[in-house]
C-alpha cells in the first residue's frame, strides 16, 4: 500500500481544520477529465462530513497529455499566494474544457486579482517549482494516475465515486475511535443504517 | 498472481522489436541500470494509464542514467501508434512472438490471459535484478518503488 511521504504541511492548500480525523488528499490535474468528475463528489464529502474532514489539493499535471494543466496549476498557485487558491480552483475545474490563458486572465480578474501580474507569473514560470515540488512528492508517494487520493497518508486504490470515498473515509473515522476512548469522553455513537454516525453527550 | 523473479537473481535476456524494423538487446544496455515495465497491453481506458505517467516521470528515471522500457505482448505496429498517440518517450518492446516469452522468462505472464503482468524489475548495470514487484493487474503500482530501487543502486 503506497503511502503519503510528504506529510500536510501549512504550506498546503487545505480546507477545513489542519487536525481534522480525516485529511484527504488529492493529487489533481485540472485538464484531467477524471479529476473533473471528483471535483463535485469532493464538495459533497466536504459537506457530509463538515469539520471532520480536511482537504489537500497537490498539483499533478500530466503535461504530456494535457497541454494547459501545467498552465492552470500555475494559475491556481499565483491565486493562492494571494489568498484565493480556492476560488480559482473551483473556477478552472467549473471551467475544464475551456483552459487557456485568456480564461485564467478573467478568472483572475473576475477574483479580483491584477491579471497583469498572472500574465507575468505564467511567462516567466514563477510558479513552476512549486508544481514541480508537488508532483514530485506525488511520484515518490507512488501516485499513479490523476486523481489520486489518500486518506490519512494511505493511497486510496480503486473508484472514487461519492459512495466508495464516503465510506473509505468512514473506515478511517472509526478506525481512530475506538470504543473505550469515546466511554472516556462520556460520548456516544449511534450508526445509522446508511452508515451515518451521529455523536452526542 | 505470478512468481516474478525475484532480487539477486541474473536478468535473462532477451531480444525484441522495438520498432517494425529495430530490435533491442538487454545485453546490448549493460553498463546502465534497466527499468523493465511489463504490463498487459497498450490502449488502457484511464488518462494517467501507467506508460503515460512513466512518460511524465522520465527525468527523474533518467537523473539515475536508468533506461525505462515497456513491454507487452501487443505488436510493433500496435505499439507504434499507442507510443504516437501518448507522445511516449521511451521504448515499448514488443513480447509478441512466440508470445509472452520474455514474460514467461521473468516469471511475470499470465497464461489463462494470453498477456503479462503488471511487473516490474530494476536491474542494475551487471545485468542482476535489484528490485522486482508484481501488482494487481488492476492497479497501477506508480513510480515510487522504482525510484527506491534506483536509489538503493547508488548506496
């Protein structure tokens, strides 16, 4: 089983707490259409499992198939050092098939970021180590394919539809909460059928 | 799932097209490390299909002077126009007759499919395996235990 070598770091663009139970992450393209397809079943797992989950988005552009995704992950780094790595990642994957640089440029202005200053980041690669970094911290975690996911540092193999993640993830919930820390916690869980967990005092 | 030849052992060699009209020695690459991916056979549905993402990798296989080369059963012409079509890089070998042979020789051909592995070897530049894995054949194994091997050459 492929593991995670390069821990989460702040350094990472993350959403939601930093010591969640679960920390997914995604090695991603943004031209890749597979990537796409787990764009929203990403947003629902966020949503089901709320503060729970922390989500890593690492680039891993396969630029030999995939002429712009080098571009967009540029894009969504240039994004990022200004504080909207987010947007711009829901925006060039709400955008996939139309990625070139005049997209990111609207992008950028439609977040209010100087598109100028984009066009510049992109011709001059200033961004391009930290692709590179990512995707090399992808090869040596044995990524294999866009996109790769691992949950709590453990690559995920097989589909990643919305049902075989959610309960991937659940596995690992219940994994780290064993039954005698939650007594001690005075906590209780209740399973529901579909495999919900509901806490309470 | 097969018993592929296991680190320590010599690399059996091998000679195979590389293209309608070139063929390839394993002998002929002593001198430099080997990386021989086999795997079932070109055209594989997904977009970061393993060759591809070989493809994507191949400088960091080449900062160790590794020479990476795929092989299947499936024919030079077959192979010609996947490698085209996927701007591939490096040679795809073409184990194609009498079939699987190199696989068989490598412990790595799955006779009830007519097709090899997804396994993979490292040899080193006296032509001894170093390294060897065997994946599912549904998953891809990534690049990550070759490079470990390729690593562990150096030491």
């Amino acid at each position: 089983m492929a593991k995670l070598r390069t821990a989460v770091t702040p350094q990472d663009h993350i959403q939601g707490p930093e010591d969640a139970e679960v920390t997914l992450v995604e090695y991603g393209d943004y031209e890749c259409p597979h990537c796409g397809g787990a764009y929203p079943v990403v947003k629902r797992l966020q949503k089901h499992f709320g503060k729970r989950l922390g989500f890593v988005f690492r680039n891993f552009p396969l630029s030999e198939v995939h002429p712009h995704a080098e571009s967009a992950a540029e894009a969504a780094e240039f994004a990022g050092a200004q504080g909207k790595f987010w947007e711009m990642h829901d925006l060039l994957f709400e955008n996939q098939e139309r990625l070139s640089e005049p997209l990111y440029l609207r992008l950028a202005e439609e977040l209010g970021l100087p598109p100028e200053a984009l066009r510049q980041a992109l011709e001059e690669g200033i961004y391009e180590a930290r692709v590179r970094a990512d995707f090399s911290s992808g090869v040596r975690s044995g990524v294999n394919g866009t996109p790769t996911f691992f949950i709590n540092g453990e690559r995920h193999d097989g589909p990643f539809d919305y049902e075989t993640l959610l309960l991937a993830i659940q596995e690992k919930i219940g994994k780290r909460e064993t039954p005698s820390s939650l007594k001690a916690d005075g906590f209780f869980v209740r399973v529901s059928r579909r495999g919900d967990y509901a806490y309470g005092r | 799932m097969s018993n592929v030849l296991p680190a320590g052992t010599p690399a059996p060699d091998f000679t195979l097209p590389v293209t309608p009209d070139q063929k390839i020695s394993l002998q002929e690459l002593r001198g430099q490390p080997v990386i021989l991916a086999f795997y079932p056979a070109d055209w594989s549905p997904v977009c970061g299909d393993q060759m591809a993402l070989y493809n994507e990798i191949l400088p960091e296989f080449q900062k160790f002077g590794a020479q990476l080369m795929g092989l299947s059963v499936d024919g030079v012409w077959c192979h010609r126009a996947f490698a085209e079509a996927r701007q591939l890089h490096f040679p795809l070998l073409s184990d194609f007759e009498p079939k699987g042979t190199v696989a068989r020789s490598y412990g790595a051909y799955r006779t009830a499919d007519g097709m090899s592995e997804r396994a993979l070897f490292v040899i080193d530049k006296t032509g001894i395996i170093a390294w060897s894995y065997c994946s599912p054949i549904a998953v891809n194994p990534g690049a990550d235990g070759i490079l470990e091997a390729l690593e562990g050459l150096t030491k």
